[in-house]
C-alpha cells in the first residue's frame, strides 16, 4: 500500500466504501442486497474485495477499521 494511505482507505471503490458503511450499520450481507437490488453472492464479493484491501482479518476487524479511519 502506498505509505500515504496505509489503511488503503483511498483504494475502495464508492460502492465498497458505500458496503463497509451499512456493513458497520449491522446490516447483513442479505439486507444490503436487498436494499441495493444486487444479489447477496454480490455483496460478499464486495466485502472480500474490502478486506484484502484494507488487510482485516473479518467483519469484525473491517468495521473496527471503518471506525478507526472515518469511513463511519
């Protein structure tokens, strides 16, 4: 990551960054979906994408690094 944004905050794409944040609301991958009008399988992807780029170990760790770098 570049030693300016070493979370990888800037990396996320609006629609990851927009998932982390209903992620960290406590909304299920199946919510999210169904408020987007995408499918679950989806919004999983998205997620996976969201922690490889932020390197969090789970859902768990992702919000808690939502909430550190005000993504939330």
């Amino acid at each position: 990551m570049d030693p300016v944004d070493p979370e990888g905050v800037s990396s996320l794409t609006a629609r990851e960054l927009h998932i982390l944040r209903l992620t960290a609301a406590g909304f299920s991958a199946k919510e999210i979906a169904k408020q987007l009008r995408i499918a679950p399988r989806t919004v999983e992807r998205h997620i996976d994408h969201v922690r490889l780029k932020t390197r969090t170990r789970n859902r768990s760790h992702m919000v808690a690094f939502a909430v550190r770098n005000g993504c939330v």
